[in-house]
C-alpha cells in the first residue's frame, strides 16, 4: 500500500540535498535532469515496489527499479529508463498509478478547485510540451489553500506552485499529466 506521508517525507528531505545513495543525473547537461529519479525515489520510499525483469530489459516500460551501486551511465542495467528518464517514467505510471488523466493546463485552471481536491499527497505531475513528450516530473507535497505546493529536482524545489505553474503554460500548448497513486 502507497505511504503518501513516507513519499511526501522522502521529498521533503531530499529535493535540495540528493540522496547519496542514489545516482544523480543534474550533473550531465543536455541529458534532461534528475526529476524523473527524484520522484522514484519517492515513490520507492513510499511503498511503491519495484517491477523487476531480466537486467536485459532495464529499456522496457514494463519494468521500474534501480538496484543498489546503479550508476548515472547509460546502459547500466541495474537502473530502468522507467527510474530515470521523463518520457519512460510517463509511460510506465500511465498504466500503473491507480488513475491517469492528461489535459490542457486552461482546462485545469478552469476547475482548480475541483482539480485541487481530487488530488492529494504523494500524487504526482509531469509537465509536456507541446508534442506530448515530458520535460519535467514532480509530486505535490503539501496543500496551500486550494493550491498544492510542489517538490523536485534538477529545478530543485518544494514549494512550488501548481496554479502558478499552470498559469504559466496555458496557451501554450503544453499540457499536464496527473498520476493519482492508489
């Protein structure tokens, strides 16, 4: 069962200070962050298992683990792209988080308060762009009002607007993934 309060702890903890002992990818540029691996680590440290597979299919979406002494080199089978990498991440948790929905962030904003107290902590977000590829992961950690204030890395943060950053994208084109854990 998914501790959100463990998985809230683990951000609140971690989104500034990088847990040692997992690999960090904020050092590599133009390899996209460390979101996606921040947030797996708190979904980890919430209760979520791993889904393991042959280290063969450490690419497939099937599969979501980073094993101990995994390392931030690309073909390091003992961490899945499903961990580490935005797009895979999506992938994996449209089918698995207990309700997946995606909309444009005006349609959102237009329901905020409705919006707002579907979601709960430990809850997660990705951000799109406009093609529908993500760019950025992160978990809402604490309600303010009836915003949700937000944790993550590479952009490291927990304080984080939701409403804000929604205003932001509306018109844009981009749009927002929501993966309500069960």
């Amino acid at each position: 069962m998914y501790d959100r309060d463990a998985a809230v702890a683990y951000a609140n903890r971690y989104y500034q200070n990088h847990n040692p002992a997992y690999p960090d990818f904020d050092d590599q540029p133009w390899e996209g962050g460390n979101c996606a691996n921040f947030i797996s680590q708190c979904l980890y440290a919430g209760g979520m298992p791993w889904i393991t597979g042959p280290p063969s299919q450490y690419t497939s979406v099937k599969y979501w683990w980073c094993q101990p002494g995994a390392t931030d080199r690309d073909g390091d089978k003992r961490i899945t792209l499903t961990w580490k990498v935005a797009l895979a991440f999506g992938l994996h948790w449209a089918k698995r988080a207990a309700k997946y929905t995606e909309e444009a962030p005006a349609t959102v904003l237009l329901n905020f308060n409705l919006w707002s107290r579907r979601l709960d902590r430990g809850d997660v977000i990705q951000l799109t762009q406009a093609n529908g590829n993500p760019y950025h992961t992160l978990i809402l950690v604490q309600r303010s009002g009836s915003d949700w204030l937000l944790a993550a890395q590479t952009y490291d943060t927990n304080d984080r607007s939701l409403f804000s950053t929604l205003t932001a994208m509306a018109g844009t084109g981009q749009r927002v993934r929501f993966y309500q854990m069960g």
